[in-house]
C-alpha cells in the first residue's frame, strides 16, 4: 500500500479504490470529539473521511461549515454519485441513506422503521463489501446501537474497527454497544485515534518468513502455546501463513515491530490472548454462498435421498465451523423447500447439528437474528417463507429454528456426530494443515451413513481419500461416501480433551524379512477379524479410545455430542455396564457378566459378554478402564421365549412387578407434567401480554429517543453558531464604543434597536428604552424636523446630513442613512451624532477676528493725509 502524494493529481478509475477509507458515526454528542479527531487529521494523509452523523431532516445541515473551521483539509457535503478521493472530508446530508458502489457515493431514501433510522450501520456495511482490508470504522458519542452491526461487517471484512471511551463520551451508549458486541479493535480517546489508524493503515509487514528468524520461530512457538493453555485450543495445525496474518494484524494495532515484544504482551494482558483467539477463528459466512451447489443439492441430491426412503425417514445433517449459523439454516431452509414438494411432506424430517469453536457465534446462531442487508443472499420469498421481519433484523420462523441444535465444539478434539446423511464442512479445511486435513477426511467418512453426502468449499478436496468419496458433479464439491470396509471403523487414533494418553507413535524396530507396509497390512486385518470390541473409559465412563466395530454395542446419543459410555450403550447394556465398571473400579481382577441380551439398530436380538477390568499399568492409563464386548449365540430356550427353571421364572415375576411399578410413577409424572403444562401455557400467555405491551412501550421510547438526538444534534449546531454571534456582537460593540460616537440604530417604525454610550448624552436613554419610540425620549437637540426627515430617508434611500445645536449650547452634525440588512433589505436607519462644537466655536471667533480687521481698515480709510 503506498500513500497518495496529493489530492490534485490524476483521478483514479472510480471503480478501483486503492486509498483507505475512515468512516466516522456519531450521534448526539459527536460533534465535539468529530472536531477532536479531524483537527488531528494531516492535510496529506492519503485517506478519505467520511462523517454519518444523525441529522434533523428538516433542519439546513451546518455540519460542512462547523467542521472545516477545525481542519484544513477540504470539507465536502456528499451529493449523489459524488466521487470519492483521498485527503478530503465528506459529511453525510440530512434526511439520506448513504452507501458506496464503485468509488461514487449513493444517496437514497431513509429507511426508516417506527421512528428509528439506522444511517451509520448502513454505509459501514456498504464500506466494508466495497473495500474489505481499506475500511475503517469508527463510533464515537451517541444513544442506541447504532454502527455496532457496521462495525462487525468491517471487522469480519478485515478492515480496523475504533471506537471512543465510553467515559469520554456525552452520552456512551453507541461506543459501549459496540465495545459490548467485540467489535471495536481499539479504544481510545478521539484526538489519539488519527496518529493510529495512519500507522496501521501504512504499516510494512512487521513478520520474518518463518525459517529465516529462529527467534520468530521461537515467539511464534510461545504464542501458539499461550493460546493453548488459556483457551484449551491448540492451533499447532493450522495453516502457518493464516496464523502469522492474524497474529501481524493483532500486533499492528499495538505498533509492535517483533514478536518478542508481542509475547510479554500477551503474558501481562490475558484480555489480549481473548481476542487473538477470536481472530483467528475466522468466521466468514453468509446464506447461500456459491448459488450453484445449493441448486444442485435441491434439485438433484435431496431429492433422490428421499427418494431412496420412499417410507419416511428422519435424515441426520452436521455442519462443523458453522461460525453464526447462515449456512446451517441454508440448508434447513432447502430441505423444507424439497420436501414441501412431497405429498405427505410429515413423512420426513431433518435434525442437523450446527457447531462451532468460538461460543459468541453460537450464541448468535441460536438467536436465529440476522441484519436487513441478508435480503442481499436471500430471495424475497424465502424472507416471507421462513423469517419474520421487525425494526431492524429478520427472525427465523420456529419451523427452521426448531430442526437445528447449535454446540460449542472443537472439531479437531471432540467426538463427531455420527449416522449422519449430509455433512457440510465448507471452506474449513483450506485453513488447516496436511496433517490435519488426512485425519479429519476419514473422520468424515466414518460419520457418514452409506452414500451419505458431503459438502466441501470451493477450494477443499478430499485429497488422497479418492477410495472414501467419488464426486457427484465437477462443477460442485459435492462428494456421496463410498462403502469401504477397510475404513468403517472410526481412526485409531482420534485426540480428546480428556485423554491422558499420548497418540501411539509406530515403531521403528522392524523385522528383516517383512517390510513394515506388508507388516503394517498383517495387524490390521489380525486387529479387524480376531481382536474383541474395546473401549478404554476414564472413571466417568467417557470413551477415550475405541478398538473394533463397536456399533452393535454402543450407538452415538442424540443431541449434543456426549461421548460417555452411559449415554450410547445400546439399550441392555445400560444399567448393567454402569454395575459393572463400578466393580471394576473396586476389585483389582476382571470382573465379568454374561448372558445378557441386546437388541440392535434392526431390533434382533443377541448374546452379549461383558468384561471390565480396572488399569493399574503402564503409568499413563493407571485409573482407566477396559471394557470389552463379545457376541455370544443366544440358547433356543432364550430365543424362543421358554424360561427352563423355576428360579428364572421367579426373577421373571420380580421383574414384571419391577416394571408395573415403574410404569405406575410413570403415569404420575405424566399427570403431574400435563399440569405443569397446562400452568406453562398460562405463563406462556401473560408473557406473550407483556412482552407485547413492552414492545409497544420500547417502539415509543425508540422513537422518542431518535427526536431527541436529533434535537440535541440541531441544538450542539446552533449553540455552536450562537457562540460565533455573541462574539460578533461583542466586537462590534467594543467597535461602536471605541470611536466615541454618538449612534442610535432605529427600526422602520423609527423605534429604538441600539445605541452606543455617548448618545446617552443626547437623549436622555436608559438600557429598557429599547423597542420604544425615539420621539417618546427627551432630548437636547434642537431638531424638530428629526423623525420626519429619518421617514424621508427610509423612503427615498437618500442619507441626510444637518447640523443642529443643543439647548446646552453644543453642536452636533446629525447624519441619517439608511439600515441595510444582511440580504440588503433596508430596515430602519442609524442616526449618527458628531460633535462639532469646538469647531463651531473656532468658526466663531474667526468670524469675529475677520469682522474685527474689516472694521479697522473702514476707519483708517476717513483720515485726511498730512
């Protein structure tokens, strides 16, 4: 990025903005720290500035005139298709709706919802999709939320986000809004904020390649390992390009120059790891991205899956790095769609599990709110099919919220969901590593029923896994499973957060006559055909490792991911695995039972044995447990439902008397729950009242909130001119009082406006004679003829000067000219006196010399000569 020598220069083509762009929103109270943040702004910068401040759209804007007396760069009020260049100031008009398409500004009509319009979200949103990494967006005083949605799309896009401190600001409601939601990268006062965003924006790349810097190797290592130990994370296998772009992003905000001075950072500000953690999870996403692959899934793909189940099914989807949830509900929105077209549609369902590392954007996802601007990626009749629209965001409708359960998971840690029939993992794995991308790829296989589906991003593959997934399309990524036996089984190696155990590492002590692949081959098919179904349990039966096909034991839970073995024995397992590991724990031999019936997935019954056997040696498994399974042949006796001995019978009665008991509490649950549902729907009644009351009772105190920040917008204006008036009003009096003349200022009805101190020695004038009549005021002049010729000079235009004495003996020369207003409009007159009694007291006695001399010179003249 270079910066721009000079506004002046050649214009650049408007459709490629290669300048930043620092977008600024304000509300009630920003005119103060605007002007603290502009009048730090250089005058060659190279940056455009933009200014969303809520205007009264009634009111002229003096906003344009305000600010450039703070700065000298250029202020401009934006007008339609205006062009957008560096080093200058654009200020937001009244009453418009403000985005950017091509390097030109787009004014439009407000949108404007119960009173409340939204100005800065919108223009942020639109700098963000039109600049990306160029866009900056700072909030700064005002009341409600308005630019922490802006601000979000500019951080999501890459750009720098600010806001001001909420204790600096006259009302804290917008910056703490945005503070609130994460989306401010800094925070700072107003007049420091200009100085940053220049060295951020005009930054060089502060981070060595790795390999040429052992040091950068060595922070780079110490970082990934502080994000481990605080958030329980490890990014060891992400992309080592990905992780060094976060970082330097993170560092540039801060003006470090190394990494060894990023770590004791780090160290000292855990706040800071927080959010270098959020930063790298990249959370891009938006409905229906890649139009082509949601088609062919709706026209091609779901159409024949419920094909191939012409008698109903419940079909099982999971979207891992779901990130906010817009693609999990894509496709609940497309199978609604596919399936509304079957008659009977009841007949099938989808329950999809949508889960994330990063525990705000489930929270967000499972509010199912999303902004206006997703009408953008959402057709207009999906909006009325499957979301409900208030002031500001649409609502998923119940029908698609309720087929989605939203989990915090860790993808590369946890346990997967299994039996599923559409997986869509998209753009996830272009940020992961090799390594991680060849264990998550069987993984993937392994959760997916027989020619499930599965949904990759553009840039993913399945890699080397060709034997796992064939490709539907060339054009898609769409991939359905193939059956491979080899590969049914879930990977013998799959980390967990609660595994004690260090992943087996193979041995490098290899037999001379066998190679270690032929080797390699022999133990697998020994461990498929002879071992026995295992698991190894921690002391609270979670599953660390799994050994065998396990699947007609144990079966995944539904609803959030639990990897307990209480929660997926299939069902006679349940009670009797829970006894049995208890004895194991207590007793140092294998404890074991056997005989015991289960039925599985397809309801037939088998012949199950059990053991269990607690773990002293080696070290690292000491307090774990070793359960197997083994299938067994059922006995005619127990197939064919024949009890052979008294004995059984008995426990056969004791059995069916257990279980009438049982069914007893049942039923009274079950009453007691009717009643309990019954008292909900009253609750659920008075609270649909209330909330309704208190959404007309927010509605009014929106709207009363956007006059009032208006109003106090138009008042920080006009106080702001009144300022510049007094102190007009202040020169000119010191003017008017400075040359000691005499001055009164009348109106066209000859009624008195103002008069300067020495006219009080004329007229006989006091502070409340203003607005009065000058003929009701007693004076010295001998003038009778004053007001006429003043009313003479207001209708011919023409000043009139006399010179008139006093009853005291003084002379004054009056002047009357006309009162000119500023649009010249003549308005009254202004009547000056000037003393000139000296002079005609001068004129006097030069009269009386002159007359002196004549008079001589007449008696010399009657002397006869001697």
């Amino acid at each position: 990025m270079t910066r721009s020598k000079s506004s002046n220069g050649p214009v650049t083509d408007p459709a490629a903005i290669i300048f930043p762009v620092v977008a600024i929103g304000a509300s009630a109270g920003g005119l103060d720290p605007i002007v603290a943040f502009l009048s730090n702004v250089p005058q060659d910068s190279g940056i455009a500035y933009v200014v969303i401040q809520h205007l009264d759209p009634l009111h002229k804007a003096l906003l344009p005139e305000l600010l450039q007396r703070a700065t000298s760069v250029p202020v401009v009020e934006i007008t339609h298709q205006c062009e957008l260049r560096p080093n200058h100031i654009y200020v937001i008009p009244p009453n418009a709706e403000l985005g950017l398409s091509k390097g030109r500004f787009l004014l439009s009509e407000p949108v404007q919802l119960r009173g409340h319009r939204l100005p800065i979200n919108a223009f942020f949103e639109s700098l963000a999709a039109e600049l990306g990494e160029l866009a900056v967006g700072v909030v700064f005083s005002g009341m409600g939320r308005d630019g922490t949605r802006g601000l979000q799309a500019i951080k999501q896009a890459g750009g720098l986000t600010l806001a001001q401190y909420p204790d600096t600001a006259k009302f804290d409601m917008m910056p703490q809004s945005a503070i609130s939601a994460e989306a401010a990268d800094l925070i700072d006062f107003p007049d420091k904020m200009p100085e940053k965003i220049i060295n951020y924006l005009f930054r060089s790349s502060y981070l060595s390649q790795p390999g040429q810097d052992a040091n950068g190797r060595n922070s780079l290592q110490e970082i990934v390992a502080l994000l481990s130990e605080h958030t329980g994370n490890s990014f060891t296998d992400y992309k080592i390009n990905t992780v060094l772009r976060r970082i330097e992003r993170r560092m540039s905000l801060f003006q470090f120059s190394s990494m060894d001075q990023y770590v004791p950072y780090l160290r000292e500000n855990p706040s800071e790891i927080d959010l270098l953690f959020k930063e790298l999870l990249i959370g891009v996403t938006s409905f229906f991205r890649d139009q082509k692959v949601w088609e062919y899934l709706k026209m091609v793909v779901l159409p024949q899956l419920l094909a191939a189940n012409p008698d109903g099914r419940a079909f099982k989807a999971w979207v891992p790095a779901c990130s906010t949830g817009e693609e999990a509900y894509s496709l609940a929105m497309i199978f609604h769609e596919v399936v509304a077209s079957i008659n009977p549609p009841s007949k099938y369902s989808l329950q999809i599990f949508a889960t994330d590392l990063s525990a705000d954007a489930i929270d967000r996802a499972r509010q199912g709110r999303f902004p206006l601007s997703i009408s953008s990626d959402v057709s207009a009749e999906r909006l009325d099919r499957f979301f409900l629209r208030d002031k500001n965001h649409y609502h998923v409708k119940k029908e698609i919220r309720n087929s989605i359960i939203f989990a915090q998971q860790n993808i590369i840690s946890d346990p997967p969901f299994t039996k599923l029939d559409i997986l869509c993992c998209r753009n996830l794995l272009i940020y992961l590593n090799a390594k991680l991308q060849q264990r998550l790829i069987p993984l993937f296989h392994y959760a997916l029923n027989r020619d499930g589906i599965l949904l990759l991003g553009s840039a993913d593959t399945p890699g080397h896994f060709s034997d796992l997934f064939a490709p539907l399309t060339t054009s898609t990524r769409l991939f359905r499973r193939l059956d491979n036996l080899a590969r049914q089984r879930l990977p013998t190696y799959f980390p967990t957060k609660v595994s004690l155990a260090s992943p087996p590492t193979p041995s490098d002590t290899r037999e001379v006559s066998m190679t270690g692949k032929i080797q390699s081959h022999v133990e697998q098919l020994l461990l498929q055909k002879y071992s026995p179904a295992a698991a190894l349990l921690n002391q609270d039966g979670d599953i660390l490792y799994i050994n065998g096909r396990t699947g007609a034991f144990l079966e995944p839970a539904a609803g959030k991911a639990n990897w307990n073995i209480h929660a997926m024995a299939r069902e006679g397992l349940r009670y009797e695995l829970g006894s049995l590991i208890k004895q194991a724990l207590q007793s140092e031999s294998v404890m074991r039972l056997k005989g015991l019936v289960v039925k599985d997935h397809l309801g037939q019954s088998m012949g199950v044995d059990l053991s269990a056997e607690a773990l002293s040696q080696p070290e690292s498994l000491r307090g774990m447990v070793f359960v197997t399974f083994s299938s067994v042949p059922l006995q005619a006796e127990t197939r064919s439902g024949r009890s052979p001995n008294p004995k059984v019978l008995e426990l056969e009665q004791q059995l069916a008397q257990a279980r009438n008991e049982i069914q007893a509490v049942r039923d009274e649950m079950q009453t007691s729950r009717e009643e309990l549902k019954s008292a909900n729907e009253e609750l659920q009644s008075t609270n649909e009242e209330l909330q309704s009351t208190n959404e007309e009772l927010t509605t009014s105190k929106e709207e009363m909130q956007s006059l009032n920040e208006e109003l106090y917008t138009v008042n920080a204006e006009l106080q702001s001119k009144v300022d510049d008036l007094s102190l007009v009003n202040s020169d000119m009096k010191n003017l008017l009082n400075s040359t000691d003349i005499a001055t009164i200022f009348l109106d066209s009805d000859l009624r008195i406006r103002r008069f300067t101190a020495p006219a009080t020695q004329i007229y006989k004038l006091i502070q409340t004679d203003l607005r009065r009549p000058l003929s009701d005021i007693v004076n010295d002049l001998d003038y009778p003829d004053l007001e006429t010729n003043a009313l003479e000079v207001i209708r011919t235009l023409v000043f009139s000067e006399r010179q008139v004495p006093t009853k005291a003996g003084r002379w004054y020369n009056v002047r009357i000219m006309p009162y000119r207003t500023i649009e010249n409009v003549i308005d009254g007159v202004v009547l000056t006196f000037i003393n000139i009694t000296e002079s005609k007291m001068r004129e006097a006695q030069l009269r009386q010399m002159q007359s002196g001399v004549l008079g001589g010179e007449t008696g010399d003249s009657g002397k006869s000569t001697p």
